[in-house]
C-alpha cells in the first residue's frame, strides 16, 4: 500500500498589519498574494512564493508574538527550503538596496549543519532561507 503524501506546511502569523505584511514580503521577498479577505484593509492573507506560503492574519488587541519574544534562543519562526541560498541573497540583497528591510543574519554555514540567512519582517518574525550543507 502507497504511503500517503504531504505536499507543504504553511506558518500562520499573527501580524500589526496584513497590508503592510503583504507589501513586505511582495516588494522584498518576492512573494505574492494569493488570498486576501476583504479585498480593501484585509485581516487575512495567503502569501507565498514558488511552494513557500504564509497564512497571515491581524486581530484588534491580538499583537504579533514571534518565538524571538518568548526566548531569545528560539529566534526561527519559519524555515524556507532554498535550494540555491546564495542566489536567493543575492535576489534579496539587490531588493533591499533600496532601503527598508536587510539580512538579520547574513549568508553563512550555521553551526548546525544549515547554509543561509536569515531575514526578519516587520512584525519581528525570523525567517530562515537555506538548506542543509
């Protein structure tokens, strides 16, 4: 009997502000929108980019808690599998010439086995783009 298969996780994030989430990750990440409710000032949004996707959502009296917050050791809220980190960063690093976001921890070899690098939204959440070494 076949095993049946996943295809992708999706992280949802309690965000300020999912206009302003949605044209960060557009302008400087080059993700998408996929969804959003309502069309005009959303609560909620899909964004994503190739098989990568977030679920993004704001709440009046619901502020953003990125695992940063609750322990400075659990820093990653998301990882996204890039095959090619240093292309991707390159991407990354010309879209952020233009000022407004940058690299929270640059390309590199981590100490666990990881290339790549680490970007953080507006909200504070780290996302991890990289691969196994």
């Amino acid at each position: 009997m076949t095993r049946p298969t996943t295809q992708a996780i999706s992280p949802f994030f309690i965000v300020s502000n999912v206009d302003q989430t949605i044209a960060f990750y557009r302008d400087k990440l080059g993700f998408e929108t996929r969804f959003q409710q309502p069309d005009r000032d959303p609560f909620f949004a899909i964004i994503g980019r190739d098989g990568a996707q977030i679920f993004v959502k704001s709440q009046k009296d619901v502020p953003p808690l990125p695992n940063s917050k609750r322990h400075p050791h659990l820093r990653l809220d998301a990882f996204v599998y890039a095959p090619d980190p240093e292309a991707l960063a390159a991407e990354f690093a010309d879209r952020f010439a233009d000022g407004g976001a940058a690299f929270s921890v640059p390309l590199q070899d981590t100490h666990d086995g990881l290339r790549g690098f680490e970007i953080r939204d507006p909200d504070g959440y780290v996302l991890f783009f990289g691969r196994p070494r």
